[in-house]
C-alpha cells in the first residue's frame, strides 16, 4: 500500500479524460491521473502510483530504478501488483 | 553480499562510505533517523548499516503508517465491519493487523464481509455494485495515501453515492517527527526524509526541524546509493555546521510537494485535535478525519464507534521500536512470540515495518557482512 510503483502510461479513457490505462511490469490496468492536472503526463510517459493514483510523474531511468527496487523487495511487490491485477475501478 | 552481489555501483557505494567516514569527528557518535518505513527496508535489504563507520547509527522512524495505527483504531473497524449490511474494504496491509480481538483476517474467516482492495476507488465500485448494501473504506497511511481518500470521496459526491463512507485514520508526518524531536528518550543528530509522502507535502514542513531544532533534514530516494548520499549530505551539514533542509530526491520530489493532492485533502478533511499513535501515545493535530461539509462519508458519524483506547500487549515494545529508542532485535518477543507469520506487533505485520525488515534481511551480522565484502 505503501510502495510507489512506475508505470507506463498507455492510454487515456475516451470519455474520462482523469482515468489512464498503464502498464505496470506487464500488468495493465486503470489508474486515476486527477493528482497530475498541473502537469498532465501523456502516453509514453510513465507515473509513480500509489494506491490507483498517480502520484508524480518519472522519466524512465527513475521508473527503471524504481522496478529494480520494487523487484528486490520480493513478497510485498507480488502482493501489490496481485492486488493490483484485482483492480477495476473503470 | 548482496549489496555487492547486486547492486551494479558497488564501487561508488564504497567510495561514498569512504567520503562519510572521513565527515565523522573523532569520538563523536552520531544518530541518524530514517522517517520511511521504505528506507528501513533498503537499510536491511542491503546491509547499509555495515558501508558506515562504526560511529553513526541509523534509528528507524516512525513512518510505517499500517504501524502506528493504535489498537483501538483497529477494535472500532472491526466494530464497523460487524454492522448490519456493512461491506469493510481494506488495504491488504492492514488485514493481519491485530486488535485485542483478533484481525481483519479473522474476522473474514468467521463470515464478516471484509474485502481486500487495491485502491479507494475499488472500494467505491464496490459500494455502486452493492445498492443495498453499505460499504466502508479502512482509509490508513500518511499524506502518501490521503489524497487517493480525498479524490474518492470527492468522486463519490460527485455521483451522488448514499452508500460509501470512510473511516478516516489518516495520520501526519510532521507531528510525529515533532513529537519525537521533543522526547526526553532520544538525542538525534539529523533526518533522512521520507521520499514519497515528501512528493504530496514538499520540502517546506521541514524547515521547522532546521530552523527550530537545528538538525538537518535530506529528503531522500529509495536506492541504497540514494541512501549513502543522503547520509554523505547529512554529515556535510554536520561537519560545516550547518543545518538545512535538502532534496536528494528531486528527480522525483518537487520542492512545493503536488498542488492538487494538498488542495484535495484540504478540501474534504481536516486535522483532528489528537490522535493515539500506537507507541507514541496522543499526539495534537496529528490526524485527519473528515470534513464537517463530508459528514455522509464519515463512518465514525455514520456509524456507533466504540473508541475504546486499548493498550497494547504487555511483551510488545513497538512503541519503542517505533520512536528508536530500542532495535527490532532487542525486543523481548522479536523473532520468538512474534513474528511475520504470528505477529504480535505492527511493526512485524507490515513489510515496511522495523522488525518485518530486519526479520527478513537481518541475518547477517556485521562481523560475518565485513568478511564477505572483503572476498
């Protein structure tokens, strides 16, 4: 709940321009972007979320590092992309 | 060992170590807190405690929000979850988090309707497939999480929603840092800031522990080199005197924290007089709870809570452990009576906390570390 993870922003919902589909160690799933409206990110481009909010946007080489942290953590980054992969909030 | 096994800049990691032995004056011990349950669990993971000099010992904060949710907090959900009609949602976090009678996971195996969710808004889907029913969200964690709350309600408003409310246990980081600044039990010499909840607030809220107490303060990223160089600032400061606020975490931490997730909070919720932190006791102006304009998403309003305070079991000493006054290990039931799999403590329960990470990674000692880094 804690832990930020990157991911990939890959889409924007047509008619709920505050909801992204991204892509999140192969994972994809909808997230809320609403946090980001000064600085609105754009496919491509990747995000830290926290608990389906985007939190801050990241260029790749954080998002990189960031996963490499994520997946060194073990148990506790299974259990947030398995909770993630529950996800449906669309 | 790992660090060295892993970690692709093993040669810049020593040579930081190096630069930070060098800052230590002779004879001088120093303290150095991390807030973040996350750092905790990189100190641990990678053994940065055996890269310093023997003169600088890390002190694990407070900043483990599953952690310091006080036992209390925990009876009242359980309560809530037990109502008629009631769907609880909760964090996964938070399931094994025991109240004096039993957890999330217990009471789901004897027929409560508890739902694990990854997200706020899963719970509010929930509460638009469930008309009839009435669903509550375990809304934890410091501002890292509080904006993700006070999107949903305002979502919720928006759709007109009758049957989702939250019970707030929001908590703040600056408050408890003061609380422990202001404790008689513990002489710290600097801050390692926590990295995300900094993204929502900035920097700006530490400057008090600059100004006021004197003790430099680094925002820092999640990598062991993040770490190291924090820890290098830190003692920078120290050595010239100097006691500022930092930001090594810029490549993700703006210095005015986000603008929208501050305005969300403070549109929906506000702090509480005083909230009960698991080992820290009351502490003013320490939490949020809702607004009076959100009352129907207020769950403590909507719903009889007991708020009965309950004191902690008698062989747990996360308060302790919480404040760093006392190491995981010299904990009476550390690794015997409580552990990750039977946790009597918070601090064993969430991957983030103190003892969890130390449980997990701590095997090595320094001696045997020093060794294998060495060959």
């Amino acid at each position: 709940m804690c832990l930020g993870i990157p991911g990939e922003v890959i889409e924007f919902l047509p008619d709920q321009p505050d909801l992204a589909r991204v892509d999140v160690s192969g994972v994809r799933r909808v997230i809320n972007v609403g946090l980001l409206v000064d600085e609105p990110p754009k496919p491509g481009e990747w995000v830290l979320i926290h608990v389906g909010f985007a939190l801050s946007k990241i260029d790749e080489e954080e998002a990189a590092s960031a996963l490499a942290f994520l997946e060194g953590i073990g148990r506790a980054y299974d259990d947030e992309l398995a909770a993630l992969a529950e996800s449906r909030i669309e | 060992m790992r660090f060295v096994d892993e970690y692709r800049d093993a040669d810049t990691a020593h040579a930081l170590a190096a630069k930070i032995a060098d800052l230590c004056e002779p004879g001088r011990q120093y303290k150095l807190m991390e807030v973040c349950g996350g750092h905790t669990h990189t100190i641990y993971k990678h053994g940065l405690e055996d890269y310093l000099p023997e003169a600088i010992t890390l002190v694990h904060g407070p900043g483990c929000p599953v952690c310091v949710i006080p036992m209390g907090r925990v009876d009242d959900a359980m309560h809530l979850a037990a109502e008629p009609d009631v769907i609880m949602t909760s964090f996964g976090d938070m399931m094994r988090v025991p109240g004096s009678a039993g957890s999330f996971f217990d009471a789901k195996a004897q027929g409560t309707d508890i739902r694990m969710v990854y997200s706020p808004l899963d719970s509010l889907k929930i509460a638009r497939q469930n008309p009839d029913k009435r669903v509550v969200f375990m809304a934890i964690g410091f501002e890292t999480t509080a904006p993700s709350t006070a999107m949903t309600v305002l979502r919720a408003a928006a759709e007109g929603l009758e049957n989702f409310s939250v019970f707030c246990n929001h908590v703040t980081i600056i408050p408890a840092i003061k609380a422990i600044l202001d404790s008689p039990d513990l002489r710290l010499d600097g801050f390692i800031g926590p990295g995300h909840v900094s993204t929502v607030i900035g920097c700006r809220p530490y400057e008090f522990i600059a100004a006021d107490y004197g003790k430099p303060v680094v925002v820092a990223g999640f990598e062991p080199l993040d770490i190291l160089q924090s820890i290098y600032m830190l003692m920078l400061q120290l050595s010239e005197r100097r006691s500022e606020v930092e930001n090594q975490y810029s490549r993700v931490v703006p210095w005015e924290g986000n603008r929208a997730a501050l305005m969300a909070i403070g549109e929906t919720m506000e702090l509480r007089p005083y909230f009960e932190w698991r080992g820290l006791g009351f502490i003013s102006h320490s939490a949020l709870r809702m607004r009076h304009e959100y009352a129907a998403f207020d769950a403590e309003l909507l719903f009889k809570v007991p708020g009965v305070r309950v004191a902690d079991p008698k062989a747990c000493q996360c308060g302790e452990v919480l404040k760093g006054v006392l190491k995981p290990w010299e904990c009476k039931v550390f690794g015997t009576a409580c552990t990750p799999e039977t946790p009597i403590g918070t601090c064993m329960v969430s991957p983030e906390g103190a003892c969890a990470a130390y449980y997990n990674y701590g095997r090595l000692t320094r001696t045997r570390v020093k060794e294998a880094s060495r060959s």
